[in-house]
C-alpha cells in the first residue's frame, strides 16, 4: 500500500488588504459623510450615534481626506508594512497636499 500523504495547496496572501486598515478608511469617511450631511450636529452627537470615542473621532477624521492613490494601495493590499492603523491615527496632522501624504506614508506615487 502507498503512503497517504497530506498536501496543504499555500496561497500568497501577500497582496491582501488589510481588514483594520480598510475599517479605519471607511469609518472616517463615514463619520466625515455625516457631518458633511448634517445628519450628526458636532463630534460629540456624532460620537454617540456611530459609538466610537470623541477622541478617536478626532484622530480618524483626518483620513477622510488621504489620498486617492493611498487608499488604493490600503485596498489593494500594496501599503508598506510600516503603514498600520496605529500609523494613520498617529498620523497628525496629516497634510493636505497628496504628495507629501504620499512620501510620508511611503506609498506608491
């Protein structure tokens, strides 16, 4: 009889986005959309309805205005490892030209 051998197919998972990361992105647009749409009146109504700290609001907001091509590379996976969720929230403050986003985040430009 032949010997039964266990074969495990490893998929790269290289390029895979990072779940935090795209969290991060999507909860600052939205916390950004509701204020833009007057459906929370200042940071600590928003705080409440979307129950994230008014601290954290504070921190996060900002990332609604990263760069197209950032938020890309967030989504496609292509970020530099260095580039966590703990990364953008220190981020402060960001600025508001995309390239200097970009070099200092050391994404693709």
């Amino acid at each position: 009889m032949g010997e039964d051998n266990l074969i495990i197919d490893t998929v790269e998972t290289k390029n895979a986005a990072d779940p935090d990361l795209c969290k991060l992105i999507a909860q600052a647009r939205i916390a950004f959309d509701m204020l833009a749409e007057a459906k929370a009146a200042n940071l600590d109504d928003l705080s409440e309805q979307i129950g994230l700290h008014r601290n954290t609001l504070s921190r996060i907001l900002p990332l609604a205005f990263l760069a197209p091509r950032i938020v890309e590379d967030i989504l496609a996976g292509k970020q530099p490892p260095e580039l966590t969720t703990k990364a953008l929230k220190a981020l402060s403050p960001l600025p508001a030209c995309w390239k200097k986003q970009q070099q200092i985040l050391a994404t693709s430009a």
